[in-house]
C-alpha cells in the first residue's frame, strides 16, 4: 500500500470515527439540531476529503460533472433536507469503494511490478585486481562479467568462459531451464542456477533486455483501451442527463400529481443522482484491463497497452513471415551442385561472403563449412535486402544470393524447383553453382493454426521472400488460406496494405514476424506481434505485442487472455446497467432509502473491481 493511501485511509477512518460516534449520540440523547449539524458536518468533511480533493481537481481539468460532482451534490442535498445521518453515510460508503478501488488498482500494479521486477541488484565485473562488485548502470560494453550461481545476469552479454543453467521464467516465461555455454547470448533478469560463468557486456543497463522490458509494460499500464475510452466519453453524455433527469424528478411531481411534496421528491432525485454514479464502470474496466496485461506478463508476453489488448480478442486475419516465424530458422545444408570447380570450394566461397551476415541462412554455411574463415580475404560486403549479399573474396567479386540477385546482376542460371532455400553463387557473372537449404517448420505451428481457424474463424496468410516451391510446401503443411512469395520488403508492405483496406472497423489485422526483418510491417499492422523478440531493440520498437520466448503457441495465450479481459469488462458493464435500473424504478416508487441505494451502488463497485481483479490470477 503506498503512503498516499495509507494516509486516505486514516483520514477516513477518523471520519468513520467521529460518525458513529454522532450516530451513538444523537438515538441516545436530545441534541440541539445545531450541535448535530456541526458534529454530522465535521464527520462528513473528514470522511470526503479525499472525494473534495478529486472533485476540485476534476474542475480545475474542467470536467465538471464526474461521478464526484453527483455524490457531493446529492449528499449536500441530504443535509439540505436534515438527513444528515444519510448524507454522511453516502458519502462513508462512496469513499470505501473509492478506497476500495484505489487499494485494488495499487494491487494489480504491485502484482505486474513483482512480475516484471527482475532488476539485479549488483553486478560483479572483473579487473586485473580482481572482482570488484558495482551498480549494473556503471558497466560499460565490452567489460567482463563474473556471474555465480543464484546471481541474476545484470546486463545482456555472450558467455567468454564456463556454461551453466539459466532460469529464464522471470523474463520470457519459459519453465524449462536453458543451458548456455561459451559463445551463447544471455539476457539481463535471468537466473543462474548452476556454474559460474565469465561474459562480456554487450549493452549497456538502460539498452538491456530488463530494462527495456519493464519500461514497456509500465507504460502500457497508462494507454487507454477503446472500451475505457468509451465509458469516458459515454460519462460525458450520461452524467449531464442523469442530473437533468434528477432535476426533473424534483420539480415535476411536486408541480403536478404530488402537489406540493416537495421534500419527498428532492429526497428521490437525490437517490436518483446517486444511483446515476457511473463509479462501477469508471473503476472497474481499467483494472480488467491491468489484470490482463498482469496475466499476459507472466506467460512472457509483454502488451504494450489496453488497446492493444482489446483489439486482439477482434482479430480476424493472421499474417505470418515464414523464416523464423512458422518455421525454426536453423537451416541445414542439404544439397550443393556445383557448375564450376568442386562442391568443398563453392561452400568455402559462400560461407566467406556470408561469414558477415547474421541471417540463418548464414549460419547454416558457417556449419556445413569445416574449414576456418579467413576474414582477410573477404572485403567490400554489401548486403542487399530481399536479394543477398556480394563481397570481395581472394580479389574476385562474389554474389552469393536468391534468383532474384542473379537477375539483378544479369548471370544466367537455371531456376531450382526445389521446396527448400536456394542459395545462388556467381564469380563475377560467370555462375558457380547452387547450394540448397531446407528448414523445418515449428514445434506446434499446425496446433496454433487450427486454433486460430477454428475459434477465431481466422483468414491465414503467409508473407515470405522465399522461392514459391518452398513457401508453399509450408503453406500447404500448415492449410494456410494464402501463401505470397519471393516478395521484397517493399512488396510484403504493399500486400498487407490489400488486406487492410478490405478490413472493417470491427475486424483487426494481425501481423507476426521475427520483428527484425518486419519491422516495417509489424509497424504497419493493426497489431504487430514479435515472435522470440529478446534483445531485439527493433522488435520492441516496431511490435506492439511482444513474445519473449520464440513459441507460437504464445499467440493462443495472448488471444485467451484478451478474450478473458473482454468478457469480463462486458459482465461488468452488463451487471452495473442493470443493477442501477432496478434501484431508479424501485427508488421512484418509494421502496429504496438513500443509504440502501448507496449501499447497492458501492456493492455494484465492489462486485465489479472483485470480477476485475480475478483476471491479475488468470493463467496463473
């Protein structure tokens, strides 16, 4: 509990003090109306403090009729009339649920703090001294890291020396341990569970993986979802009405068929105002909302905000990248056919030029080559996205890369029909043969498929800048509706941009990547999801859902949570609309007090921020 409510609640409960202490007094012994007046007053200015505060905050922001305004306007109302037991008794109740829901909003943010609160406390560096133990903000890329089992990683680095096991569940949600050893990345927030290990820093604290992380989801905390918006404007609209129809509940009757009964009918226009509170919805939904940006940041989903939480319980198309995405992105070498000289010198000359990329495919070279690189020969690298790459090798130009390139640089091959990558290598223009590499498709891609086709009755497309033959064995493997492929950047941006324009307002895109690769069209989606993102800085800028763990099935949990959410905003909306229409016609008949009204009122708030918090323990 912060200090601000611990000190609202002491005020309150001096104010709950000296009530029934009135209450006590006054059904025991005759008071002068004055002294019970005063006494009453004091009670009711102690226990709204906090509520006048709001309220002239509200004002000052000149949003002048809140939820805030009715209760102040009907409670003064009530000592207006003598019933100074009820008027300070409305206002005891509406401050407990205000109370209530201050306490429950600082819970579910406490819940997601703890949750995401994997800032190491210190970090050990190494000095030709020795170790010398520093604040993790000090470190400086490029210095050597010691960390010892029970110790969290303080920055992201790549293990120089030893291996270990790393409990990665605080920051990707992943249960299993994962076992690093030297030449393995590792991310700030882990926990060593095992050896000792030596690392060199890569980023420096404000550019790590945790700090990165919990800056997102507490700013995610402050964006707004459409349904809170909602409620916010329909606050604008319904409270001016609401006073104008208590109003009407004042003056008519007594000018009309309840001639002259004034006090009866002021008294039901005041329960009126208080019943019209529009506290249950105003508290309840951004708690919903925090809770299932909680829950997601436990399964190791990060949601930028509750918009974007919303709109994916809507979405009714799914857009994928292939590599990496659907499918492992550890290629393997399968096949070389070499036009020219030997198969050992067309992998050598491709795993040289390719030693500067950090694609998979890349990688893939680097293994299926057992000699060493020499990086002295290779000079004048130039990537070119969509295409490959061409460098200097031993003094020759080399081109090494997809059809398209060899088009681009006019040299004549023949076209693989192969559903693995084809990898093209010129010397020169003179073609020098093709290496094929093959990738196998992700652990529970076709579960997570048929999921988002059966319960979100979803349009599956698939965008990849790989051959057709390769993008649609894939696509056929997992019954995706489309498959487009050999696509540039540039192309993969203007097909999403066809799938938005036939989008209505109710239906939401969503795009999958690796958030490297696709960053402009995670960008360009009503949603953005970065599968694996971790230490990725592009991904975190780019998406608006983050994956912290390479998973799919992740999605699927994304999209429960979001339902969840959903459903329960919905149930709150439902029960407090209906609730507040059965208190006006029982209150304008007479069955209904105002404490019983505000009783009922402050049981809506307490029912509702209770269903809302509920979803803080969902997928726990």
């Amino acid at each position: 509990m912060t200090e601000q409510l611990k000190k609202q609640s002491m005020i309150y409960g001096v104010g709950v003090v000296i009530y029934l202490a009135a209450v006590i007094v006054t059904s025991n012994f005759t008071i002068e109306d004055e002294i019970k007046f005063v006494w009453f007053l004091i009670a009711y200015l102690i226990v709204g403090f906090d509520v006048f505060k709001k309220l002239r905050d509200r004002i000052l922001e000149l949003k002048f009729l809140t939820e805030y305004t009715l209760t102040t306007v009907a409670t003064i109302g009530a000592f207006g009339i003598g019933r100074y037991t009820e008027g300070v008794l409305v206002m005891i109740l509406f401050e407990l649920g205000v109370i209530f829901e201050a306490y429950s909003t600082d819970n579910a943010k406490r819940s997601i703090e703890e949750m995401i609160d994997i800032r190491p406390a210190f970090a050990i560096r190494k000095t030709d001294g020795g170790e010398e133990q520093i604040d993790p903000i000090d470190l400086q890329v490029g210095d050597i890291i010691v960390i010892k089992p029970g110790e969290r990683v303080p920055v992201d680095g790549i293990v120089e020396a030893g291996s270990t096991l790393l409990d990665m569940k605080a920051v990707t949600g992943e249960s299993m341990p994962r076992r690093v050893s030297e030449g393995n990345k590792i991310y700030s927030g882990c926990i060593n569970l095992s050896g000792a290990v030596e690392a060199k820093v890569l980023k420096v604290y404000r550019d790590s993986t945790v700090a990165q992380i919990m800056e997102l989801v507490e700013e995610a905390q402050n964006k707004e979802s459409e349904s809170e918006s909602f409620v916010s404007r329909f606050s604008r609209i319904y409270t001016p009405a609401m006073v104008l129809l208590a109003l009407f509940v004042m003056i008519y009757p007594p000018l009309t068929f309840s001639y002259h009964n004034w006090n009866i009918w002021i008294y039901r226009g005041l329960i009126f105002l208080i019943v019209a509170c529009p506290t249950a919805l105003v508290m309840s939904i951004p708690i919903a909302f925090l809770g299932g940006i909680a829950s997601a940041a436990r399964q190791g989903i990060v949601i930028k905000g509750a918009n974007y939480l919303e709109d994916l319980s809507k979405a009714d198309t799914f857009v994928f990248d292939k590599t990496g995405t659907l499918t492992e992105g550890e290629f393997s070498v399968q096949e070389i056919y070499a036009e020219q000289g030997t198969e050992e010198e067309l992998l050598k000359i491709a795993a040289h030029v390719e030693s500067y990329s950090n694609h998979p495919i890349a990688q893939s070279l680097l293994n299926a080559y057992d000699g060493e690189i020499d990086k002295d020969l290779v000079s004048n690298i130039k990537q070119i996205p969509g295409y490959g790459l061409s460098g200097d090798y031993d003094g020759k130009r080399i081109h090494v890369g997809n059809f398209r390139l060899m088009e681009k640089y006019d040299i004549e091959v023949d076209e693989f029909d192969s559903t693995g990558t084809v990898v093209y290598v010129s010397v020169g223009t003179e073609y020098m043969g093709a290496i094929i590499i093959e990738d196998a498709i992700k652990y529970r891609a076709k579960w997570t498929m048929k999921y988002l086709k059966d319960k979100c009755k979803a349009v599956l497309v698939m965008l990849t800048g790989d051959t057709r033959s390769a993008g649609y064995a894939v696509a056929k493997e997992l019954k995706m509706d489309y498959a487009y492929t050999d696509l540039m950047p540039s192309d993969k941006l203007e097909q999403l941009e066809d799938f938005l324009t036939i989008q209505d307002d109710m239906e939401k895109l969503v795009c999958v990547g690796d958030g490297v690769n696709d960053a402009p069209v995670l960008a360009r989606a009503d949603i953005g999801i970065a599968m694996g993102a971790l230490g990725s800085a592009l991904a975190i800028e780019a998406a608006d859902i983050i994956l912290l763990e390479d998973e799919l099935p992740k999605i699927v949990d994304a999209i429960k949570i979001s339902k969840e959410t959903l459903r329960v905003v919905n149930q709150n909306i439902a029960f407090a609309i209906a609730v507040k229409v059965i208190i006006v016609l029982l209150a304008l008949v007479g069955y209904f007090g105002m404490w019983e009204a505000i009783v009922a009122e402050v049981g809506v708030v307490f029912a509702a921020i209770m269903n809302a918090v509920y979803v803080v323990k969902y997928y726990a």
